[in-house]
C-alpha cells in the first residue's frame, strides 16, 4: 500500500491552481442519468470517487467517454479535463453493495434513476469511518413525491406508478446529498415541488444549475426553500464544474500554518466566507481578486481559533481537521465543537502522535497550541483527517509517514505535486 512522506519545515510559497469540487462533481454526474442526451461535463477532477462514480454509471449502461483536452461549455471553452456521459444507453437501474460500499455518494443515483426510468435498487451504504450517517431523510423525500419504497436485504428498491407528483417536503436535517437526491427527482415531476429546511452548499446550487442548463425549472437553489417546477424531459448539454471550496481552504490553511503566502487560482471565495473569516481571525492576512485569494502570514505563528461546524453558510465540517491541525500549532487555545458528524475526532489520536495537546469532551475538541510537533508514523482514517495529517506533517519537526493514503486520493487532485510547487516536500512511497 502506498504512504506519503512529510517533511516539515518549508514555508509554503507561490501559486496553486485549484481543481473541480469532488462534491459537486458527483451529483452532477449522477444527474446526467436524467437527460435524454449526452451531457459534457468539464473541470472534473481525477478523483477516485469520480472513477467510482463512472464506473457506476458505466454499470448502469451508459456511456462514458473522458476527454483528458477541454471540453467547450456553452460556446465557451470549459477547464480542464471532461467527461462526457451518454444516458440514452442505460438498461439497469441496480447500485450494487461492491461499489456503493466503497463510496457513500453512491446514494445519488437514487432519485435520477427513480425519476427517469421507474424503478432503481440501491444498496444501502451502510456504517461510514465519520459516524452511522442514515439516508431516511433521502427516502422520506422521495415517498413525498410519490415513490414506493422498501429495505429488503440491504438494498433500497424504489419505483413509481406514473409519474412522480411534485409536493412540498420538509427535511427533518439539514442533509446535502439528501436535498439533492430528492431535487433531481422533483426536476421529471408532474407540477411544483418545494423543499424546505433545504442544504445551502455551493455544490447543491451547482447541481441545480447543471440541471437548469439541460432544461429544469429550479428557483432558489442556494437558499433553504427549493422550488421545483416539473419538465417532462432533460436534454443533453454541457456544464463546468465548481472549484473545490474544501481543497482551496486547505491551501490556505497550509499557508497560515507554515507562515508563508499563498494564491490559490480558480476558487471561489464567496463559498469560502466562514473559512476565510477564520483565517483573518488567525492572523492571516487576505486578498481576493476575483477567482484568486491570496493568503499572507508573513512568517508569524497563527493564533489558535474556536469554531463550531454547521450546514453551509456556516462553518464547513469538512474543513474541521484542517483547523484543528492548525490550533495543534497556534498559539493559545482553540475550541472546536462538531455538530454535524457524531464520530469526526479520529485525526485527534493520531494529531496528538505528533505531540498536539488535544483534549475531546463529547463533540468538543479543546487544542493548546505547542510550540512543536514532531514527526511519527500515523494513519488516515477519513478524507479530511487525512488532510490535516498532511498539514501537520509540513510544520513537524522530520519525516511524517501517513498510512492508508487511498482516503486522501478520494478527494485531493494531485496532492503531492501541488504542494511540492509550493516548495514543501511531500512524496508518495511504496508501502
Ligand atoms: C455531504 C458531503 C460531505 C460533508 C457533508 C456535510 C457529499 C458527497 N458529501 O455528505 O463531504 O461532510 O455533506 O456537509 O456531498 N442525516 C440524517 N438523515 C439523512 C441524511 C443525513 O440524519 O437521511 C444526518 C447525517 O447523519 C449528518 C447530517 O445529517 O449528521 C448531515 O449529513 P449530510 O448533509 O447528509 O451529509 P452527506 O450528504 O452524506
């Protein structure tokens, strides 16, 4: 199994372009399902999900064809590498247990393939690392609009008689996959759907944007009341993905981290306002000019933080570790409370590894900031634990071996030769 290898010390310093939303990218490519064309998608990230994810669609039947050059989107040329799914293909509506227990985000293709064809079988995904994560408020939404729905021998298997009947339905959480599972049923619903106590997140609204440019009715994407306006059909279309708002926060905080400056390009720094806040509150100082955001620490020591995660606008989770990798360092105290996974600490046994002074009491994590870390073997146990054993890696004092990478490969493009033009020294070993 292959590690990577940190070696702590360097300032970071320069450019880095940032890559597709992983988060987006994955419903968008589970809503191609719901077109009666090919759909181009451009700025995809080469992520394992996003293989998974086409090798699910692939599953299904239908077409998948990368283009490693750029696709044009809208008359526009697009950014970086594409991928063009053709729907028209598809003859199963099974999500089997071998590939969605490997990637949660399998559930998406639930509501397309429910809505389109009439019928899907999706397996359950199951326990996850970060907590038991249940998908209720996904089928619940669904029944709402009409559905059939039963658990029998761990799979979810949906179907419709006629067609799916708009309706309002409220979420009971705030759940991302969960509002856009049920969006992209209500997109080939007879009449309007509206869905309230809806997800926030940058990347429902690039859904809903990817759906409205093949022919959806959506309105107020982006605000915790969806309304959709029912089509009979999607057409095929293009669209480009979103930047990576949780890849450019962890730049940025590598760079307050190090005490070094940064500029990410390609990012959106208005979904990144709560992260960015944070980080001024750190002692970074901050520039945005249009998609770039450059992050200046002047070589000090950050100041240690309190956060608390909520759903988008608020505090990301998935930007939780990395913060907390940040405060092992800073100096004072800094409190964390995670509110929206109950079993997101595991990076706090292998943080403390390097020496961090952590102590969790429930769903609080209290950091002293120490001077030091220093190196050791650790392990990744999720995606974003891993980043931040990256992070703290790059300010330990020697080598930093982290285990069981095939977490970080899930989510980061190109990690190690993006920090490496950032002149730290981060390389992939055969285990
Ligand atoms: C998505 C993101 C993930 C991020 C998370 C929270 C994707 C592919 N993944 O995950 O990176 O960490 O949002 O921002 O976009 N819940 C229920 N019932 C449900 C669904 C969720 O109780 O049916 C609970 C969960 O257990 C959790 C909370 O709601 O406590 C939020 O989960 P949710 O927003 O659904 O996370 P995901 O969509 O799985």
């Amino acid at each position: 199994m292959q590690k990577i290898v940190v070696e702590g010390g360097a300032a970071l310093n320069g450019e880095v372009q940032i890559s597709g939303a992983k988060n987006a990218v994955l419903p968008i490519l589970c809503a191609t399902l719901l077109a009666d064309g090919p759909v181009s998608i451009s700025n995809v990230p080469h992520l394992h999900d996003v293989v998974t994810t086409a090798k699910l669609l692939a599953e299904l039947g239908a077409g998948i064809t990368v283009d490693e050059g750029t696709i044009s989107v809208n008359g526009k040329p697009g950014r970086g590498r594409g991928i063009v799914v053709d729907p028209t293909t598809v003859h199963s509506h099974v999500a089997p247990y071998e590939l969605v227990k490997t990637m949660r985000a399998s559930i998406l293709v639930l509501g397309p393939l429910l809505a389109k064809f009439g019928a899907a079988e999706v397996s359950l995904p199951g326990g996850c690392a970060i907590g038991s994560r249940p998908v209720d408020q996904h089928i619940k939404g669904l029944q709402a609009l009409g559905a059939e729905i039963t658990v029998e021998n761990g799979y979810i298997k949906a179907h419709r008689n006629g067609r799916l009947k708009g309706a309002r339905f409220v979420f009971d959480v705030v759940s991302v996959t969960g509002t856009e599972n049920v969006l992209m049923a209500a997109v080939l619903a007879e009449g309007t759907s509206v869905l309230e106590n809806a997800a926030m997140e940058p990347e429902v609204v690039d859904l809903a944007d990817c759906l409205n440019a093949l022919g959806a009715n959506i309105e107020h994407a982006g605000s915790g009341r969806i309304v959709v306006h029912g089509v009979e059909r999607l057409h095929g279309g293009s669209h480009d993905v979103l930047p990576d708002r949780i890849e450019t926060g962890t730049f940025l905080v590598a760079a307050a981290m190090t005490g070094g400056r940064v500029t990410v390009r390609r990012a959106r720094p208005d979904t990144l306002d709560a992260v960015i806040d944070k980080l001024k509150q750190a002692g970074a100082q901050i520039e945005v000019d249009g998609d770039r955001i450059t992050l200046d620490m002047q070589g000090k020591r950050p100041r240690a933080v309190d956060l608390t995660t909520a759903p988008h606008p608020a505090f990301p989770t998935d930007m939780q570790a990395q913060f907390m990798a940040m405060n092992c360092i800073a100096e004072g105290v800094g409190v964390i409370n995670e509110t929206i996974f109950e079993n997101r600490f595991m990076h706090v046994s292998e943080l403390q590894r390097l020496g961090a002074d952590i102590r969790v009491e429930g769903h609080t994590a209290i950091i002293r900031g120490v001077e030091r870390l220093t190196a050791a073997p650790v392990m990744a146990t999720d995606l974003r634990a891993s980043a931040s054993l990256v992070l703290a890696g790059l300010v330990a004092e020697g080598a930093t071996t982290i285990d069981r990478i095939y977490h970080l490969d899930r989510g980061y493009e190109n990690l190690e030769e993006k920090f490496s033009g950032l002149g730290a020294s981060v390389r992939r070993i055969a285990g």
